[in-house]
C-alpha cells in the first residue's frame, strides 16, 4: 500500500516535470526554427506521436519488474534533460541544410522539419509515453480497474497542469530555461531514486551506476546555456548556401559583436547585441529594433502621423522595442501625453540598453508605460488618442497576427478622436503582393482613407489610415521640420536612406507611395484578415519558404502614372520633388516615352541577379527638374567628378546588357545599352551618375533610341 500511495505521488511529479520539459523543449526549438503556426504544429505533432509510440512500446516490458522498469524510465528522462541544451546549440546547422535541401518548397521544408523534430525529440517522448501504462498496471486492482485509472488519470493531469502553468509564469521568467529544464530534470532524479529504493528489487549495482553516470552528466552540464549567438537562423537561413559559411560568419560574428543582455522572460528570449556602434534587439533570436538601418523605419514610424497630424496632443504606441519610435515622438512640442503599450517586461529592461540612442525615452515626464496585451488595454479603456501607432512584431509570430485583423482595427477606430490618424507597420519582406493587398482590404473596413508610405529598401511600409480624408499641410510640415531635434533626425533618416542630397520636407515626402483611390483599386476584391481566419498569418508563415516579390513594386507599376490632379490649398510657392507632387495630389509627368521605372547606379556591383538587382535599384529615389512643368524622375548616385567610361561598362555588364553606342549631348558622353524588352541609358548629370531604364517598342530603331537619349537634358537638382 505504501508503495501504491508513493508512486501516485511520483505520477503527479512526473507528470509535472513532463509538461515543464514541453514548454522549455518548444521554446528552445523555436528560438531556431520560428514560432509560426507551422513550427508550434510540428513540434506538438512530434510530442504527441512520440508519447503514443511510447505507449504502445511500454507493451513489450509486461514481464519486467514494472517499478523499477518505472525508476529507468525516470532516469532517461533526465539525463536527456541534461542534453538538451547542447543539441540545441547544435541544430542551427541542420536547420540550415533542411532549409538548403528544400529547395524553396514549402512541403519539403516543413516534411524535413518535421523530421528534425522526431529525431530531437523521440527518445524523451518515448519514456514520457511509457510511464502512464507502465504505472497503470502498477496501480490498478482487478475489479476496481476503472476506478484507478481515472485516479491515475486525474492525478498525472493535475500534474501536468501544474508544471505547464509554473514552468511557463514562474520557472522561465524567473529563473531561465536552462535553470527551469535543471528543476525537472531534478524531480525526475529524485522520483526514480525514491520509487527504486521503495520497490526493494534487486539490480542496485546497475541502477546505481547508472544513476552515477547521470549525475556526473548533471555535474559537467549544470552551467550549460542555450548560445545566443545561434539564435535566429529561421531569420537569415537565405543567407547561407553551405555550413561552412555559416560557421565562418557566426566565428566573424563573435569576434565583432558581443552581448550586452540576454533573458528569458514570460514571453520568450530577448537579447541586445552589440557589434561595433550598431545595437540590436532580439525577441526569440529576430531582430526586432537597432540602431543601424532599422534606424530610418524606427524614426519614421513616429514621424509619418506626428507630422501628418495637424495637432497630435494625445499618442499612443504599441510596441516600445529598443524606444527610438518614442524618441520621434517626444520630439513633437505639441504632443502631451503618450500611452506606450507593451506586451513584454523583458523587452522595457532591454530598451535600457538603448538610452542613448533613445534619449532616455522612458524617462519624458509625459510617457505612461503600460505592460500588458495592447489590444486588451484599447478594448478596456475610456481613453482616446489624436495618433495611434502600431507597430508590433511580424505576423506570422505566433499570436502577432491579431494586431492586424478587421476586430482589432474596429477597436483602434473607436479610440481615436476625429481628425485622428492610425499607423500601421508592415513588414514587407514577408509580404507578397496579394498578402499586402489582404493588409490593405482588412484596413479599409475600419478606414475608408489609407496612405501608403514606404522606407527606402521597400522592405518596411507605413499604412496611414484615417477615418477622414487626411490632411495635406505641406508648409505646416516644412515648418515642424525645422525643429532642432527633428532636423536632426531627419538627416540621420537621409544619410541612412541615401536621400542625398536632398533635405526637410523633400526627405520626408520621399518615403510616400499612394493614396487613397490607387490603394482601393489595387485591394479590390482581397480577402480580409479576422480574429476567426487569419489567413495572413498562415500566408507570411508560407512566404518565409522562398522568396517574397516587391509589394513596393506592384504598387508603382499599379499606379502607372501617378494621381489624379486636384487643387492644394494652401499653395505651395516653391518647386517641389515628383514625390511631393504626388503626395499633394498633382501628376509628376515622367518626360520620357514609354517610361517604365528608373534605377540606381549604386547597388550594381552587388553581384545579383537581374531580378534582385532591378529591385535594388528601384529603390533609391532622387528627382531631378526637366524644363518648365515637366518631371524627370530618376534615382542617381553621388560623385564628386565626372564618372570614367570604365564605370559605364560595368554598369552595361552588370546589367546583361552590351553597349549600342554613344552619343555626346551638352558635353556629355551618353551610352545606350539594350536588352530583349527594355533599353537603358547611362548618362551623368550634376555629378549624379545615372541608369535609366525605359521600355521600347517592338522592332524600334537605334536611331529612335538615340532620339530618346538627346530628348532629355540635364536639369537642376533640387537641393
């Protein structure tokens, strides 16, 4: 009887330690494979298949003595707890070359994974699954085998609730997964010795030499720690063709960079790591915020509403992530109070790390920051806002996705004041253009009036939405520019940005797309994203296999011309970019035939493909003044002298294209190259060195196309 009592009592232990051990084991995997849908659904499968086979292999020991085989099992469980740890620091390799091996196809990676998933996980699961049939026949009484069964049940279930909700609130948060993994793996020890001495069989010698060896392991691994410098390799798998390169850069890596934080917390690892001037912080090994070329979006997320806004007095800021939003907005005189809503206190100690590059945000006397889920806080409070800013993390992060469905903006709508703006972030890196066009469609069932705007690579957009038309004070913002502070970051954003050499409101209104009726046109007919289907989740999950399309480039090739001509008012005196015309409303005449989008120099020795290169270059935005009214838009890079010929024929070989000939327009030598459906001319103009891509017709002449080398001249930048 009292070895009947003492193993219900290591049942409700075991089944314990069991659910502590499936919390830290999938938060581990998820720090390497990403916490999507998908990920989160194999490594249950793998659980749940592993614990089944368990069970039925626990059949084949009917005739061993069932305590002791009980004690064993006990003690596999923990030794492999101990191994965790460096298996995990061992999988970024083999995530890598699933990933490669794949191809790009989604069911091949995800079958693969799956996989993986079996061979982390199966000898643990296996033991799990055998406890409960092996404690079953241990337990149950002939004639009363219902009523121990459903005791054995209830007590292993309580058991297992117990340890999800302490090793999930308590063990990680306070003490860390490799310590939380520690505290089960020592109740495993502890039950299989009490259950091995209270069965009084024989075989001490075995059993205690192998409880010896499992408590060397303990020893030599005790201060075993998950490497943070693996962590994320779902995030830049692309990056890497072979191990061996990825070994060299993560060796570069460590040399540079070092960690400044790291911490489980309640909601995952958050680490800032420091390479150089450039910080980062990462939430489950994705980079979340920084101080290098995540600065322009950061500062922008605060500027796009709070100067669109004609009198922002009451923020509010979903997401704090490394503070500089915050900064951008505290940089606004008028603004009063700003609600700062996060989710994650790990994440509020690790914006310390960036006080400096946020000018200790946290500390303006007009911040109230609130820890908690975001989309509660608005639902719940009677407070409303001038300007809302939204900018959590990707989508297809587990639980992400319900800060971008039709619910959630229905609730951001009621608490705004009218007048009032809502800004979005979308990262658009795992947005093919359909999925932005479900972003879009979602919006408008809340916001009859949506901006576009975008940063520089096309890789972050800014959905400003409103429940009135939004206003365009184009002198009102140039004069909110001339702040010190704001200046000042705005230069950083230009400087980041390659927007030079233009300054003030042209910086700012480069970072515009589309307004209202092309953005309605182009998500016609979309699908919208709720609470009950979220499909954008599952499609970015999708694209994060293969590669994503340039939304930024459906979008321009949508609008095919730019807006519709209205009337500003006030009028603005002084001439501006194409981009800002477009922003007021007004055609920006593109002063060449057939136009069809113009390039950069700059990013033409990266070594890509055609396609990646064509994308690159679309990206950097510099205007030029043709004559009178009419625009040349063109995207040019800086020099201090004429460019030599020698740089013309790597811009020709680089983009698979030999050169027609030249003509000399101005003083200028001008080349043409040609490929099957488009022509390109290189030319230099202001120290501004120029690609130009345009289509011609079929079976045009090469003296048409020189005609449309001498039809433009060189204009004045605007500076």
């Amino acid at each position: 009887m009292k070895l009947r009592a003492l193993l219900l009592s290591a049942f409700f232990f075991s089944g314990f330690a069991a659910l502590v051990y499936e919390v830290m084991f999938t938060k581990g995997l998820i720090l390497f494979v990403g916490g999507t849908v998908y990920a989160y659904s194999l490594i249950l499968t793998a659980f749940l298949t592993g614990m089944g086979l368990g069970s039925l292999l626990a059949k084949r020991f009917q005739k061993t003595d069932l305590a002791t085989l009980f004690a064993y099992v006990q003690l596999g469980i923990g030794a492999y707890g101990l191994l965790f740890v460096p298996i995990l620091n061992n999988l970024d390799v083999s995530y890598l070359a699933i990933y490669n091996i794949s191809g790009g196809s989604f069911g091949v990676f995800h079958s693969l994974l799956l996989l993986l998933a079996y061979l982390v996980l199966l000898v643990p699961t296996l033991l799990m699954g055998m406890t409960f049939p092996v404690v079953s026949r241990l337990i149950a009484r002939a004639g009363n085998i219902g009523t121990d069964v459903g005791k054995l049940f209830c007590i292993n279930t309580l058991g297992g609730v117990a340890g999800a909700f302490v090793g999930g609130f308590v063990l990680l948060p306070v003490i860390g997964l490799e310590r939380a993994i520690l505290v089960a793996v020592a109740l495993n020890l502890l039950i299989s010795a009490v259950v091995f001495v209270a069965a009084g069989k024989g075989g001490r010698v075995a059993y205690g030499g192998a409880f010896a060896v499992v408590a060397l392991l303990a020893a030599f691994l005790f201060d075993a720690k998950v490497d943070p410098y693996r962590f994320g390799i779902y995030h830049q798998h692309g990056r890497f063709e072979t191990a061996s390169e990825y070994r060299e850069a993560l060796a570069r890596e460590r040399a540079a960079a070092g960690i400044s934080f790291s911490d489980f917390g309640l909601y995952g690892s958050v680490v800032v790591k420091e390479e150089g001037p450039v910080k980062v912080l990462m939430i489950d090994g994705k980079v979340d915020a920084g101080t290098g070329l995540d600065v322009p979006t950061q500062l922008l997320l605060g500027y796009i509403p709070g100067l669109m806004h004609p009198d922002p007095k009451d923020v509010a800021i979903i997401g704090l992530g490394s503070g500089i939003t915050l900064a951008a907005v505290e940089s606004l005189p008028v603004v009063e109070r700003i609600d700062v809503l996060e989710l994650n206190p790990t994440v509020v100690e690790a914006a310390g790390f960036f006080e400096v590059e946020n000018r200790n945000a946290l500390a303006d006397e007009r911040v109230e920051l609130t820890v908690g889920d975001a989309r509660d806080v608005l639902s719940t409070t009677d407070r409303t806002y001038d300007v809302i800013i939204s900018e959590p993390s990707n989508p297809w992060i587990d639980g992400e996705v319900f800060l971008f469905t039709r619910e959630f903006y229905s609730v951001v709508a009621e608490r705004l004041n009218e007048g009032g703006l809502f800004l979005q972030w979308i990262g658009a890196y795992d947005f093919n253009p359909e999925d932005l066009k479900v972003s879009l469609r979602t919006l408008e069932t809340a916001f009859p009036h949506v901006q576009a705007w975008a940063d520089a690579r096309g890789v972050d957009f800014f959905l400003l939405a409103s429940k009135e038309p939004i206003a365009r004070d184009y002198e009102g913002i140039a004069a909110a520019m001339r702040e010190p502070i704001i200046r000042s970051d705005f230069e950083a954003i230009s400087a980041l940005s390659n927007r030079g050499p233009f300054t003030g409101p042209d910086v700012f209104f480069s970072f515009f797309v589309a307004d209202d009726e092309t953005l309605d046109s182009y998500a016609s007919g979309a699908p919208v994203n709720t609470d009950n289907r979220p499909i954008i989740e599952f499609r970015t999950a999708r694209n994060r296999v293969g590669r994503t399309t340039s939304s930024l480039g459906a979008i321009l090739a949508h609008t095919s011309g730019g807006g519709a001509t209205t009337t500003v008012s006030p009028p603005v005196t002084a001439p501006v970019s194409g981009d800002v015309l477009s922003f007021l409303g007004l055609n920006a005449t593109i002063d060449m035939p057939l136009a069809e989008v113009e390039y950069a120099y700059e990013y033409t020795t990266r070594g890509e493909d055609s396609a990646s290169l064509r994308l690159a270059l679309e990206l950097t935005k510099h205007v030029v003044f043709g004559d009178g009214e009419r625009l040349l838009v063109v995207r040019g890079h800086p020099r201090e002298a004429e460019p030599p010929v020698e740089e013309f024929a790597a811009i020709a070989s680089s983009l698979g294209s030999a050169v027609l000939g030249t003509i000399e327009i101005e003083g200028q030598t001008r080349y043409l190259t040609r490929g099957e459906t488009i022509s390109a001319m290189l030319w230099h103009c202001n120290r501004h060195l120029y690609v130009t891509y345009f289509e011609h017709p079929p079976g045009a002449s090469l003296p048409s196309m020189f005609d449309t080398l001498a039809s433009v001249r060189c204009a004045t930048t605007n500076a």
